[in-house]
C-alpha cells in the first residue's frame, strides 16, 4: 500500500525474528521448534515470580493513587519523518601560516583549520520546534577528517600515489571499500575517498542506552580561492585586480595553484550507512552532469527539494513493522529498513559481516570478542578509515546479548588523541598515522588490535604489536574460540562459492555500492552462531538469580562459578578395548578465569536488568531450547 508519503507499508510473512533453524544444528531446532511444549521448573518458577513482582508492585501504586487511577491506553505506532538529520559541508577555512613551506610542488607546510562551512538544518533549534531530539554533532568536522588536514599545491589536485601517506585503503581492504571509492572517482573525475562515522552518547543515568549519530561522507580536493597563496601562479595578478588568463591559454594548464580538501556529509540516527553512501553517490553524479553555469543553477533547486524531503517529509521506518521505499534523485527507490527489537542488534551496512571476518579471520574475532566480553580497553587501528567503524560496530553487535555501554569511539579525531590515557575502559579506532603520535608507555595495558596485519602471527597471543609491549585480553573458553573459529572459515567459504559461482557480472549495479545489499543468509546463520556460543556462556544463570523486586535482580556470582555449565569442558577419552570414546566433562581454570572476568563486568549487570525487555527475547527463547536439550539427555 503506497501513502501520500511514499511509504510502503510491505506484507509480513510469518515472524522475522532470526531463528535457531537459520544456522544451528538440526537437533537444537527440533528443539527449538518444540519449545512451547513446556519449560524447565526453575525457569517457569522464576517467570511467574517476576509477574507477581509486577503485579504487586503496581498494585501498590493504585493504592497510593488517586481514588480514580489513569487507565494506560496502548500506543498505537507512529510514523515520525526525518531519514537524514544533517547534512552539511566542511572544509578548510583557514589554509595557515605557510612561512616554512618552500612553494613548490606537493604537500603544503603549513596548519590549515577546517570547520563547518554549510549545514541544513541550518540549526539544532529547527528540529527541536518540529518535536525531534537530535542534534550536529559537535565538531562533526573532526570526524569527518580523523587523519587531519593537508593542502596540495600543483597543476591539479593530487592524484592516488599522492596520497599514499594518507592511503584511501590498505592492500588488505575489502571489496565495499574499493568499489565505492571506484564509483566516486569515475563520477567526479578526481581521487576521493568515502569514509564513515559513528558517534554514541548516554546520559549519566546508570543502565541508559547509547544513542547513535552515523555519519557518512564522501572527501575530495577543490581549487582554492585565488590570491590566497603568494607562491601561487596567479597571485601577482590577482593582487593588481586583474584577471587570470583564460582556461583556453596552454600556460595555464601547467599553472600550480593550491588545493584544499572538502566533504559533504550526511548524518542520521539509523543504522543506514549503506543508503546514505548511495545518497551521496547520487548527489555528485547530478552536480558533475552539469557542464554550464545555467545548468548548474537548475540542478541546485532539484538537489536542495529532494534533501529537504530527506531530513523533513520522508518517514522512517518502523522496527519489525514497516519499511520505506522513498525517491532520490536519478535511480530506484532506495528501501530502507530495521530489524525487529526482539531479534539480533542491526546492522551499519550490508556485506559487513563477511568484510569484518575477512579483515579479522578467525584469531582476530576471537581476540576482539574476548577483549570486549572482558571490557578490556581497546585500540583498533588501520589505514583505512571506514574499516575502524565497521569492525567496531559489528564486533559489539556479535556481543549479544550484551551492549557495549562505556566509552566508544570508533573513529577518533587526531584532536582528541588524549582520550587514549583516559583511566576507564573504552573502544577506539584510530588511523595508523595518527597512533604513532602516541607515547607507547600509555598503550601497555591496551589492547592494540591492527586491522592490516596478519593475525595469524604469534604476536597477537604473547602481548607485543610491532615490537611494543601491549595487553593480551583473557582467551574465550577453548570450546567457545574453537566453535566460532569453525563460523568464521564456514562463512568465508559459503561466501567464496558464492562468488566463484555467479561473480561480480552477475549482480546489478549495485555490486558498485556493495553496503547497500542485504544481509545474506551465510552472514545470517554466522551470527547465529555466534550468539549461540556467547549465549551458552550463561547457562545457568537463572539458577542463580534472586530478585528482592521487579527491578532489583541478586546474582550469586559465587554459586555461578561452580555450577555453570560454560565451566566445563568436554574431554575425548579413548575406551580400552572398543575403542569407544568416553566423554567426561572436567572444570576447565581457562574458562572460570574467563567468567570470573565476565560476571564482574558493567555490561553484565545492565544485562541482568534488561531480561524482561524486547530486546532480551531471542536471549530466552535460546536458553528455553538449551533447557529443553538439557530434559531430553536427562
């Protein structure tokens, strides 16, 4: 059904939840499917428990009510407008004192300043009098440009080898990074580079969720205003008032000039990192389809009309409930939409999955998921930019049922390096170029994780990167390393068959723009598989857990630790004679040094408090099939 609005309102077909049959074994979804069968005492016990909880709790409160309490009435969803929040211009303002530099050819010596040049909403007041919480980040155009700024001198801008000191992407880059980088140089006719941010806040309010600003914008080099620089070619002109010789003049093509780097981003609330670069995309083709000044002041109101629509009159899309297919510009329909609350987290951008376990392979997810499960302090660095924010996001995502609620920056601008020696635990990502800033006494109890290198290396266990002495986070359970180890090769290699197969000519243009695809269903069942494992390490909590209300869970952590199941291990022993194999489970001290850590950690506890909430269902639903498991050998 299409609105006024262009919404479209798309049939469900059954429960969109992820479910065990899309990766688990075909004995655990029997079970699962038979899980309304019935439940374990303990758990059935429990539940009813926190309903009479509830239910006295607000029984109390009708008592100490007015004699006419206030009916709850249920909510009905509502479309709220607003994709895009921003979507603004940066660029450098001040090109800086250039008394050192020698006026030649290359890379100018001097410390330009960059700041915001443009925005629409051209103010924070314009969302907040139509009713929107949201803001522009402060100082968005530090992460815009984390790896700081440079001016160019010469007859162009400067070329792909020009700017290897900044590298646009590592040899090791995914295909996303370099097929969307391919796209904006063909349309803009220069070198470019696309890049995208993430930017979480909470309030002081123990257990509050973060609240994410994404970012997505594309960077390039422009000519700068003539006379600003004295070693330009036309700067004695431009002084005396006259006019710089015609384009048409052979000269001027070897005349060197400055050049200074631009981006025009685009920031929303929505994991729609994906949508926003396919955005962008469209905004530089219909700004270089202009070839005259008067075709140019016709294309303007077109782009300006579709971006209001972005930010004022196309809604968003409900989680679970309804997507939004909306116009932009010359192309399809871009189809936005989210997940169900009670299912996995979302995702920034299609292809993130694979491209994260390619970067990472199986030692270094393991490394990254046993050093945020510990809430260790991180450091991921690359030369590539948009990979920092897509290890970070998807890496935190594989946490669940856990969410990451400390400090999380998953680009850090070169101005605020100083966060590193902060004394609480965070996850940053930082450009390669600017970690070597970095005194490497502060890195000694970080985990530095980088995305370039070979993790297969024996330095990724014993402690050193790159010859510096660095924290090595406590290993997952064996058993737990070695079952996602197994998820990561199964992925990589459904994956490459699939493209050995079909191949890149087999897709549609948007093979050019590879985060605007879905989720596949081998990244699927991998994250399935994942929250299978990080859920099992909390088998038998509930056993374990009091609750003197409501909203005030006890844990026993010390009965938790001699009784868990994620404790033990299995261990093959071969039977004299038959050659039958026994399988005695032995405590295992890797694995309680590993809960030890756990069960004392911020996220646990916010976890603890969050069982009863939508986004802890799947989480249930899971432990309701382990229990069942558990019946049936018994």
């Amino acid at each position: 059904l299409e609105t006024e609005d262009r919404v479209s309102v798309l049939p469900s077909k059954g429960d969109t939840r992820p479910s065990l049959t899309d990766g688990a074994n075909a004995g655990t979804a029997r079970s699962f499917a038979r899980r309304a069968a019935g439940r374990s005492f303990q758990r059935r016990v429990a539940s009813e428990m926190r309903t009479q909880d509830k239910k006295n709790e607000e029984l109390a409160v009708a008592q100490s009510a007015p004699s006419q309490p206030v009916k709850k009435v249920p909510k009905d969803p509502v479309l709220e407008p607003g994709l895009v929040d921003f979507v603004c211009v940066v660029g450098v303002s001040n090109i800086g004192d250039q008394k050192d530099d020698d006026g030649g050819r290359g890379w100018v010596n001097s410390s330009p300043e960059c700041s915001l040049l443009e925005q629409f909403p051209p103010n924070d007041e314009f969302h907040i009098k139509n009713g929107r919480n949201v803001v522009l980040a402060n100082k968005v155009e530090w992460f815009c440009f984390p790896e700081g700024w440079k001016i160019w001198r010469g007859e162009g801008p400067p070329s792909p080898a020009d700017l290897n000191c900044i590298q646009r992407y590592s040899s090791s880059a995914v295909a996303s990074t370099v097929q969307s980088t391919a796209a904006f140089d063909a349309c803009l006719g220069c070198t470019t580079s696309f890049s995208w941010f993430v930017i979480a806040s909470n309030s002081d309010e123990y257990g509050s969720k973060n609240v994410k600003t994404y970012g997505a914008v594309i960077k390039f080099y422009v000519p700068a205003p003539s006379g600003v620089d004295s070693t330009q070619d036309d700067y004695a002109q431009t002084m005396e008032g006259r006019h710089v010789k015609s384009p048409s003049d052979k000269k001027k093509s070897t005349a060197k000039r400055l050049w200074v780097p631009l981006g025009i981003c685009l920031t929303s609330n929505l994991p729609i990192v994906g949508v926003m670069e396919a955005m962008l995309l469209r905004i530089c083709e219909t700004l270089a389809s202009a070839e005259s000044l008067s075709s140019q002041q016709k294309i303007l109101p077109i782009i300006h009309k579709d971006i209001a629509n972005l930010i004022v009159n196309f809604q968003k899309p409900i989680s679970g409930v309804l997507h939004c297919s909306i116009p932009f510009l010359e192309g399809d329909r871009l189809h936005i939409t989210l997940p169900p609350p009670t299912g996995l987290p979302p995702l920034p951008h299609g292809s993130s999955v694979s491209a994260v376990c390619h970067l990472l392979g199986a030692e270094g997810l393991n490394l990254m998921l046993s050093a945020l499960l510990t809430e260790c302090k991180i450091i991921v660095h690359s030369n590539e930019i948009s990979n920092l924010a897509m290890v970070s996001e998807v890496t935190t995502a594989l946490l669940y049922p856990f969410n990451w609620a400390l400090p999380c920056i998953p680009v850090l601008p070169d101005a605020m390096l100083e966060f590193v020696e902060a004394p609480l635990s965070y996850l940053l990502g930082i450009p390669t170029s600017s970690l070597e800033q970095i005194d490497p006494s502060a890195l000694e109890d970080v985990v530095v994780v980088d995305l370039d290198s070979d993790f297969g290396s024996s330095d990724y266990f014993d402690g050193r990167r790159n010859g510096k002495a660095t924290k090595a986070p406590t290993p997952l359970p064996s058993s737990v390393a070695t079952n996602i180890a197994k998820a990561v090769f199964r992925l990589l290699r459904e994956e490459g068959e699939v493209a050995e197969e079909y191949g890149a000519s087999a897709f549609t243009r948007s093979r050019s723009l590879p985060r605007l695809e879905s989720e596949s269903l081998a990244e699927r069942e991998f994250r399935i598989s994942v929250a299978l494992q990080v859920c099992g390490l909390l088998r038998g909590y509930d056993d374990c857990l009091f609750k003197v209300s409501a909203s005030q869970p006890v844990f026993n952590r010390d009965k938790f630790l001699k009784t868990a199941p994620a404790l033990f291990e299995t261990q093959r022993v071969t039977g004299p004679g038959n050659g039958r194999g026994a399988t005695p489970r032995t405590l295992s001290p890797r694995s309680k040094r590993f809960l030890s850590i756990l069960v004392n950690c911020q996220h646990f506890h916010q976890f603890l408090h969050s069982l009863d909430e939508d986004e802890c269902a799947f989480f249930n639903e899971v432990m309701y099939t382990f229990d069942m498991n558990d019946e049936q050998e018994d």
